[in-house]
C-alpha cells in the first residue's frame, strides 16, 4: 500500500473510531485545539539550532515558513491534529506577506501539493501597495522582487525539501533565498502564528519560561531560586528521529562487545530480577504440592482438606529505571566506551525481566562557539545572565521502545560531536519529570557522569556555583519525592551532590558498580562491598 | 583514625540531614569501621571510625558524657594515655576500658580549653558544648591529622577534609591562588589558609573556638628554637635521646593489627625499623620492612653521592632481625598520572613529590594487601634525630670560635670536601648581595621556576616575594645562621596530615616517631656538638645506633636516591603526559597559572641519557612533574569538558 493510500486509511479509520465521521469532527473542532496543536507540533518538530546563524531581520519570515513545516508533519502522522490545523489555518485572518507564507506554505507542503494563494500583490493592491512603500524607504537600494517571482520562488523551495521535511536545518538552509527575497519588502508587520512562533521571535533575554525549544525541555528548568536560563531558543531534544538524521551513512560503528565478566555480571542480575518473582508460597491451598506440615489435619476426622501449598509470583512492585548519561566532553574516550556497554547489558537484562527502562543523555549542544554567549555579549553582558548554553537532552530509548530497535543509537554517546558541557541541574529535573509520569511505583533514576556540572560560558558570567546550588536544589527535591536517584560517578566523587553515590576508581569496574547499584535500587540485594 | 565533621547552625535551626548525610558519605571511605551521627538543636556532629588501636573497639563516636555537657569527635592517638590517666585520677582496669575518645572527653570536662596542654599524639578533635552552644576545635602540636573549617551565611562547618565541607550548599570549590603559589614556593602555609578559597585550616597546635559567631584562636603551643637543654655529659645526652626515641617508637607500636615499616639504605628509617623490631620482638610480634628498588636488572646512573638501589643496605637492617619480613616493592603497577590523581583527591590537594608517589603508593597498596593497620616511616627523621650537624661550622664560626671551627673543620676533611664546609661555614654570615652573588657563581642557587612550572606571567600577579619577606623565609636557597629556627621552620612547614589521612583510604595509618613532640622537644634544644663531634655527622645517633645498624648503614659513603628508575617509568607513559599537557593547555585556569609550553617542551626534548645530572632532574623529576601533580589538581577543582 502507498503513504498516501495508508495516510488516507489511518485518517478515516481514525475519525470511524474516535469521531464517528469527518462531518461532525470538523464541527466540533474548537478552535482552540488548533492553536494548542500548532504549539505543539512546534515543540515537537521545530529545533532552534537549525536557524541559529539566522540573521535576526530574517527571523519573522523564516518562522511562518518552519511553523508550516511543523504543522505539515504533524499533519502527516497524525490525523487529529490535520483536522484541528486545517480547521486553524481556514480561520486564520491577515493579509501581509508573513501570513501569506504561512498560507502558501501549507498548500505547497500539504499532501497532495496544492497551489498555494496568491500573493498579497495579487490579492490586495492596497496591501501591496503598502509593502511596496515600506521597501522603498527603508531598502532604497534594492526593488522587491514582483510577487509572481516571490511565488515562483517559493513553489521551487518548498517543493525542493518536502522529501526532507523532518531535517529542520537541510530546510533553513534551502529557505536562504526565499527569506532573503521577502526581506527586501523590509521588516515583517504582527502576524498571527500560534504562540510558540511568537515565544521564539521574542527577546533572547527574558527568563524562564519560554515556549521555544520544546514544552518539556522549557518545564524542566524548575522554579529553583535564582536559577535562571538566559535563553531556550537553541536548546535540543532530539528524539530517535533526530538521532537516525545526525546518522552516518551505513549507521554508527557497531558496539564492541562487552567482556565476559559483564555479561556474566549481567546475567546474575536478570537471574536476580527473575528470581525474587519466584519466591513465595502459598499455603493452605486444595491442589498443588503436600504440605508436610498439615498432613495431622486431613488424617482427623472431617479435617481440613486444604493441606497444600503452591509457588507463586510474589506480589513485587512494578519498577521503572531511568538511565541519565553525561555524554560531555570529559566522558569522552573510555569512560563514555565502558558506560555504553554497561547500558547495553543493564538494559536488555532489565528487559528480559520485565523492568521497563529509559536511556536518556544529556550535554550540551554548543562548544566555545557559543550563540548565547554571544547574544549575551552583544546585549552589553547584563549581570547574572543564568545559563548561558543550548541543553541537549536526548532520548536513546523510550519505556515502551523495545531494545533491539534503540541500542543502534547508542554509539552516538562515543562520537565527539555528542555534547560539549555539561548542565547537570536541567538534565535530572527533565528526567525526573518523565519518569514521575509513569505508573510503576518504583522509580529509579541512575545518573552516570564524571562529577559536577560543568559550563564555561555560565561560570564565567554567573560565578562557580551557578549551576552547583541549581543542581543540588534538584536533586533535594528529586529526593524529597518517589523517585529514588543514585548517581555513579565515573572518577570522580559525586557524593557531595548525591545522597547515594558510587565511585568508580577504575572505569572498567562501570559493569560491576552499574549492575550492583541497580540491584540495590530496584530491591533485590546487591554485592556485598 | 577517624575522619570527623560538623555542621552548626549559627540561626538556632537544626542542620540539614541531607547534608550530613552527603558529608558522611564523602568520608565514609576514610573511616569505613562505623559511621555515626548525633544531631541536637543547631548541631550535627558525625563520626567515621577506621579502627587502629586495640582501644579503637571501644569507640563510640559522636560521644556525649552521661550529664549531656559536652559531646566530642575525636580523630587520631593519644601517646600518653597513661599518664593522663594519672592525671585524671583513673585506675589501669578503668583505663584499659576507655578508648581515646573517652579520656580526651574526660580532659575536656576537667580542664574546658586547657585540655589540649595535657594531650599528646597525633589527633585533632571538636568538643561540642550544646548548653553554651559553643565548639572547640583543636589539632596536635605537630600538625599530625587535619582539620578544616568554612564559616558562611547562618553556619559554622568543619571537616577533615575539604570535600566534607563541599558537600554543604554555600560552600565555594574554588582553588586559593595565592596559597598555591605560596604553596610551590615551599613557603610555610600560616594563617590556617588552604589551597582553596575561603577554607581554612586549624593550625597545628591551635585551639579554636566558636561562641554564637565570634572566632576565637588560640595558640596552645608552639615549637620554640630558642629552649636550650643542657646535661651535665654526653653520655648523659646519649640516655636520654636514648630513652626519648624508644619511648617515641614504643608509642606508635600501639596497634590491633599487623604493623609495618618504611625501610631505606638511610639511618631515619634504619633507626625507626630497628627499634620497633626489637621491641615488638619482646612480644613476639613480627614486622614488615618494606624498601623501594629500582626494577630487576636497572643498571641506570644516579646523581653524584647517592646510590641508586636502596636494596643491599635495608637487606643489611633487615637481616640482624629474626622478626622482619623484608619486601622489596619494584615498580607501581598503576600508570603514573593515575597515582597524581587518584592521591589528589584522596587528600584533596596535590603530591608535592609527585615521583615519590609513585612508590609510596606501590608500598601502601602492598601493604593494603598484607593487612597491615599501621605503616611505620621516618620522615622528618633529618630534622630530628639524624640532624647531620654540619650547620654547627656556621654557629662557631659566627660565634668567633676560631680555634673551635677549626679543629671541626680539620676532622670533616676527610669526609666532605673541603669547598663545602668552607661555604656551609661562612656562606650564611656574608652580607645579603655577597651571598646571593656566591650562590649565582657556585650554581646552588633554588630557583622556583626550576622547581615548579609556574607561570612566570602568573607568579608577578601573586606576590610571592612580599609573602615570603613577610613570613622571613626564602624563594631561592635558604640562608639560615640558626639551625635550630631552620629546623624548627621545617618541620613547621610540613604537610603530613593530608598524606595521613589519605592512607585511611586504604585502611592504613601512618605514624612517624621522629616526628613525636618529646622527641622534637629534645633534637632542637640539645647543643649542636651533640650532633657533629670530631667530623663525625650524626654522632648521637650513630652512638646509638652503632650496635644495631649494620656498616653498610652506619659507614655508607652515598646516599639513598629513590625510585632511581622514575624515568624510565615516565618514559614508558610518555604518551599518557603529552595527552595531559594537551588538556591542561585547554583549560583556562591551568593555562593561565602553568608554564605549559614549557612542560611541552620538556616532553618533546625527552632526553636519551643524563639523567643523573642536576639540570636534568630539576627539570623533569621535580619541575615536570611537579607541574603536572598542579595541572591534575587544577582539574580536580575546576573541572572542564576539553
């Protein structure tokens, strides 16, 4: 069956299922519900890196352009939000030049490709007019181009990256042109995308919380005092869609295998896991094995005839184990090689036992070449900036992902373009949300990294213990609630942070400490240190 | 041995149990026996005990007396328990039931802050008054164990170490610069300051104390160059050092385990090792003896007037004693900036011998193995007991005993050249610029770049030449008239307690009789023709000794040069150095206090032979590595991603 045939399938079994028929659906589609699925298709597709070298005055043009990526591809995977976007985008007033690229864009990106509205030239004279005005005196040096070139230009670019539409830089870069022609019609007038366009063309300067790279990366900053982010646009969470972009030709290299010992330590782990499932019996039961001890009762007359006992699963609370890697600069090298293998074995023994899991890493995106750093000393430094680097989260493997399908990520851990630095505080605080959300009751968060958070840009400008006092202010809380975080510190003592902590002196004790730790925090006794 | 720490709330509120309990956790590795807290209103107080002695089983700690008065942390040995015992009216049935802890509380409880006039050992403890909320805390004369202290915003902390205090928000981790540099200088750490910012440390043989938030220092002693002794003959000198250093060896031979020895070709340890064997021979107990050797087979060249294996003459020592395990320790399996690191943060500052880590880390980890509790050695044995006397050409020729200089003079001849006993004579009187002019000439002149790779650009920005003014101390060669002030300095300035407390990390202590105050009371106020007679260096010792130690000891013409091999051991991770000058020239702050450049170029001009020449030595083995021990700290502080 081709896309288009599924797509169209998955839509009409969808509106069967949930909305009894596209008539009714489409009617009952409050408008709100469109403006909350442009705001979330923009934290879920839209990532700020992609445009970071953006020049500013191109800025406007560029995000009605990327909101109607995101809302094309939130559109073809998932059929509710196509209808609530539709239902938006037909109510959606306006007719300067921005809208008219939102519009035309969402024609061109639709599927099939439809023709996209005329330009405002065309469709309103007296807008064009205006626009026409506005160049000549703020760009007298350069004529806009008529609106059937801005047209033509538009229908070329858009149709040259619909087959690479989930590559938000490949289709920045593609826009150059395109954004340049609409800059010579000078600055853009309101337009009136959703909010998470507007949270983006905002300030760079104003605090926490901005909507811009991603709902969940923006919740994570938590409310701790004097924390502040100065900030989120080029924040990163990349996803396995990313990941499977940033892939090389022919994948990663494989994962060396990890040595006998770690496999065998994995191995008594699982038969740990599995075994304290096994062990309780259930007594006066009428089938099973004769219980010794009751026997005198069934000999006496009219006896109890329930002399038997039967193995069973202990009643054992259902875990679920976060694993939060640094994959900074200073993990590079073996340190970062041994904790791969570690993770793959830890991983697929929990699974194999039932354990659902979650690989997360965290560092950060941007190196000495730093665009906050530099927004920042371009605003004249104002003191006490906060943080002044892009996170970047990364989910290697989801709860319900199954390991086989997401260990081939994993090797993106050893690359070097994985992380610079690293902000300790905002990765647990993310990770801890996402776990609190799961149903298990016990909830284990096992941070591996190499000591204390480290960001030079942010030190720099904010003091030493900046990002230390944020990070201890969310692990107290983290500790204050279900979840119980251990950290293994890989060389260096992270014990001053972490109420429970483990050292590795050698890395190639990682397996050892890795398999003793998770057996402690799911329960099920550790190795005798 | 313990490792201790506190936290006091100066508002009135209860400390937070999170942090103490990070803070017990960071410890936990020096004291792994029992780990015990005790929280009452402002104050959490906690304990983490490695059990040494055989009293150590008796200890409970925090201990709070019966009446609720005071509860106090104790950290280390007492060596006159018996006779503070006496003095505190306690029977020996009673006394054998008590633990150190107990007795110090008692002496608290008698004599309030007087009480650490009445202690002698190795200790540093913190007596807690909760009814007039006030905290003492007080290290040994000689500086044995460490402790440390932070006061911030609404609250007092104190550690063993640095990193207790880490572990409680508010606390910088940020290094101290000007004590760095102060500290590579060899100058003497005073103050209390350590090598990180606002951390200071209580001083050796000082009492402090915290009432609401004043501080309080007292000085309760102070090793005092000028005291004299004077006995009525040599013999009589002889009895009492005699008596002095068995009592010393004796003190440090309390232990619930096997016990051990630092064993070189020198006199220091000769003594030491001797002594503890025929003593703990009495009682039939045996003694490890341990001697660093180059690898089998080196046949490398060691500098001018030392020997390069220690072997032969510590087999000699070992021999005339039918209780001494003799170990030879080779080579560290461990690459070298892994022992830089792993001690760094161990003692939460840098090796100032970086090489000789090497093997004193090899011996601690053997003797981890073996068991042993208690690792003898005798390391400021030089400034004490085998004191060559020498300087006392300096005092009879300052003194204008001519007839006096001259007949030792004339004996030293036919040992030491007589160039040198001219300059040792009359180079400390010559006026400063006269002085300073020899040095340059007969090249003895210390440069501080040749001992540590400071940054030249950086060191200007320190004031190392005001602070050492300041303190009467010296950047280049020392000039001392008095050899007993230079004495006294020196053991003054030494850093024992951090290499003390790092060898709990295996279980270990360390313990120096020639580092016992009695002992150091008698060596430094003794005449100094007790120590030179008739050209004969070390003559009290040698008296001593002259049965005991064996001639290759007693009539050796050179000196012990240890880890002789250490650069072919460096050569062999030559790459692992490369890779670490590379990382330090990435970081800011190692970049801008380091002369990375110039340990770069070190490394690429790694030389094929000469390595027993001065120049080359300084170079490597003190200034290479000492920069390298710096860089790792400067890491371990300030951590980066490069």
């Amino acid at each position: 069956m081709s896309e288009p045939a599924r797509r169209a399938n998955a839509l009409a079994a969808w509106q069967r299922a949930y909305a009894g028929g596209a008539g009714p659906l489409a009617a009952s589609a409050a408008p709100e519900r469109g403006t909350a699925d442009a705001e979330a298709a923009w934290a879920h597709w839209h990532r700020a890196a992609a445009a970071a070298n953006l020049d500013a005055s191109l800025r406007p043009w560029y995000d009605a352009l990327e909101q109607a990526r995101v809302e094309s591809l939130a559109a073809a995977d998932l059929p509710g939000m196509r209808i609530n976007l539709a239902r938006r985008l037909e109510r959606l007033a306006g007719a300067d030049l921005a809208t008219w690229l939102y519009r035309a864009a969402r024609a061109r990106l639709a599927d099939p490709p439809g023709t996209p509205p005329p330009p405002p030239s065309a469709a309103n004279g007296q807008g064009a007019s205006a626009l026409r005005k506005l160049a000549f005196w703020r760009r007298p040096g350069s004529a806009p181009p008529p609106a059937e070139v801005l047209q033509r230009l538009l229908v070329e670019t858009l149709d040259a990256v619909r087959d690479c539409l989930a590559d938000g830089r490949r289709y920045a870069e593609a826009l150059q042109p395109l954004l340049a022609a609409c800059a010579c019609y000078g600055s853009a007038p309101a337009v009136a995308l959703p909010q998470a366009v507007a949270g983006l063309a905002a300030d760079a300067a104003l605090p926490l919380p901005s909507a811009s790279a991603g709902a969940e990366l923006a919740k994570a900053v938590p409310a701790a005092e004097g924390y502040r982010v100065y900030s989120t646009a080029w924040d990163e969470l990349l996803g396995p869609r990313e990941l499977a972009a940033r892939m090389p030709t022919g994948g990663w290299p494989a994962l060396p295998p990890a040595d006998v010992a770690s496999r065998r330590l994995a191995l008594r782990l699982q038969r740990r896991l599995q075994a304290a499932r096994l062990r309780r019996w259930s007594f006066g039961e009428e089938q099973g094995l004769l219980d010794n001890r009751r026997l005198a009762s069934a000999i006496k007359q009219g006896g109890d005839t329930r002399i038997f006992r039967r193995e069973g699963e202990a009643p054992q609370a259902e875990a679920c184990v976060t694993l939060l890697v640094d994959q900074s600069g200073s993990m590079r090298g073996q340190p970062a090689l041994l904790a791969v293998q570690a993770i793959d074995l830890a991983v697929a023994a929990l699974e194999r036992c039932g354990v659902r899991c979650e690989v997360l890493g965290f560092a950060t995106a941007e190196g000495p070449e730093n665009p906050l750093r530099r927004a920042w000393e371009a605003a004249g430094r104002p003191p006490a900036p906060g943080r002044l680097n892009a996170v970047r989260h990364v989910v290697y493997k989801t709860r319900g992902q199954p390991w086989r399908q997401a260990r081939r990520y994993l090797p993106w851990l050893l690359d070097a373009t994985a992380g610079v630095e690293n902000i300790d505080g905002e990765a647990l605080a993310w990770a801890a949300r996402r776990l609190a959300r799961q149903p298990e009751s016990r909830k284990v968060l096992l941070v591996i990294g190499d000591g204390a958070p480290c960001d030079a840009a942010t030190r720099e400008a904010n003091g030493a213990s900046f990002l230390d006092d944020h990070l201890r202010a969310v692990i107290a809380a983290i500790e204050a609630g279900p979840i119980h975080l251990a950290a293994l510190g890989v060389g260096q003592n992270v014990g001053r942070f972490y109420a429970h902590s483990m050292t590795l002196r050698a890395p190639e004790r990682i397996a050892v400490q890795l398999f003793e730790q998770l057996a402690e925090l799911l329960d099920v006794g550790g190795e005798r240190r | 041995m313990s490792a201790i720490a506190g936290l006091i709330r100066l508002d009135g509120t209860a400390p937070d149990r999170a942090t103490l309990q990070r803070m017990q956790a960071v410890l936990a590795p020096y004291g792994v026996d029992a780990q015990r807290q005790w929280r009452e209103g402002p104050a959490g107080l906690l304990h983490c005990l490695l059990r040494i002695t055989p009293e150590d089983s008796l200890d409970q700690q925090p201990r709070l007396d019966p009446e609720r008065r005071c509860v106090v942390l104790f950290d280390g040995r007492l060596d006159n328990r018996r006779e503070l015992a006496a003095e505190l009216g306690l029977g020996s049935a009673e006394l054998a039931l008590l633990a150190d802890v107990d007795l110090v509380q008692r002496a608290c409880l008698r004599w309030a802050d007087a009480a650490p006039e009445h202690l002698l050992g190795s200790f540093a403890y913190a007596c807690w008054w909760p009814a007039q909320r006030r905290l003492e805390l007080v290290r040994d004369a000689m500086g044995g164990r460490p402790l440390v202290w932070f006061q911030g915003h609404g609250f007092f902390a104190f550690a063993s170490l640095p990193k207790g205090l880490f572990c409680i928000p508010g606390v910088p981790r940020e290094i101290c610069q000007a004590s760095l540099a102060e500290r590579l200088a060899l100058l003497p750490m005073s103050g209390g300051q350590t090598l990180f910012k606002d951390i200071r440390s209580v001083e050796r043989g000082q009492l402090l104390s915290l009432q609401g938030e004043r501080l309080e220092r007292r000085q309760y002693y102070r090793l005092d160059p000028r005291r004299e002794l004077r006995l009525g003959s040599d013999d009589e000198y002889l009895e009492a050092f005699s008596e002095i250093l068995e009592r010393s060896v004796a003190s440090c031979l309390r232990a619930a385990g096997p016990l051990a020895t630092q064993l070189s070709s020198g006199f220091d340890s000769g003594t030491v090792t001797a002594l503890a064997a025929r003593q703990l021979a009495r009682s039939g107990q045996r003694l490890t003896a341990f001697t660093a050797v180059p690898r089998e087979g080196f046949d490398g060249p060691a500098p001018k007037g030392q020997h390069a294996d220690e072997g032969p003459g510590a087999r000699a020592v070992a021999a005339r004693f039918a209780n001494i395990e003799h170990v030879l320790i080779r080579a560290n399996q461990r690459a070298p900036l892994d022992v830089l690191r792993a001690r760094t943060e161990a003692m939460d500052c840098m090796p100032m011998y970086a090489v000789n880590c090497l093997w004193l880390d090899a011996i601690e980890a053997d003797a981890q193995r073996r068991g042993v509790r208690v690792l003898l050695n005798a390391n400021v044995g030089n400034m004490t007991i085998s004191h060559t006397g020498l300087t006392y050409l300096a005092e009879l020729f300052g003194k204008g005993r001519w007839r006096d200089w001259w007949r030792e003079l004339t004996a030293c001849r036919r040992r030491h050249p007589l160039a040198r006993l001219l300059r040792l004579s009359v180079e400390p009187h010559l006026p400063l610029p006269l002085w300073r002019l020899q040095a340059r000439l007969s090249d003895t002149q210390l440069h501080l770049e040749k001992r540590s790779a400071l940054h030249s650009r950086w060191r200007q920005g320190t004031h190392l030449e005001a602070r050492a003014k300041a303190l009467d101390w010296f950047l280049e060669r020392p000039r001392w008239k008095d050899s007993r002030q230079m004495r006294a300095a020196v053991l003054s300035r030494g850093n024992a307690a951090e290499t003390a407390i790092a060898a709990n990390l295996r279980g270990l202590e360390l313990r120096d009789p020639t580092a016992d105050r009695r002992l150091v009371e008698f060596c430094l106020s003794i005449p100094e023709d007790q120590y030179l007679r008739d050209g004969q260096t070390r003559w009290l010792l040698r008296r001593l000794v002259g049965d005991l130690l064996p001639p290759e000891v007693l009539n050796a013409q050179s000196r012990g040069y240890q880890a002789a091999d250490w650069y072919e051991t460096l050569g062999a991770a030559l790459p692992d150095l490369h890779e670490e000058v590379q990382r330090l020239m990435s970081h800011a702050g190692a970049a801008e206090m380091l002369d990375l450049q110039g340990m770069r170029a070190s490394l690429e001009n790694w030389p094929a032979a000469g390595w027993e020449r001065k120049a080359v030595t300084e170079e490597y083995r003190a200034r290479l590595m000492r920069g390298l021990a710096v860089g790792g700290f400067i890491r371990y502080v300030e951590p980066d991603n490069r």
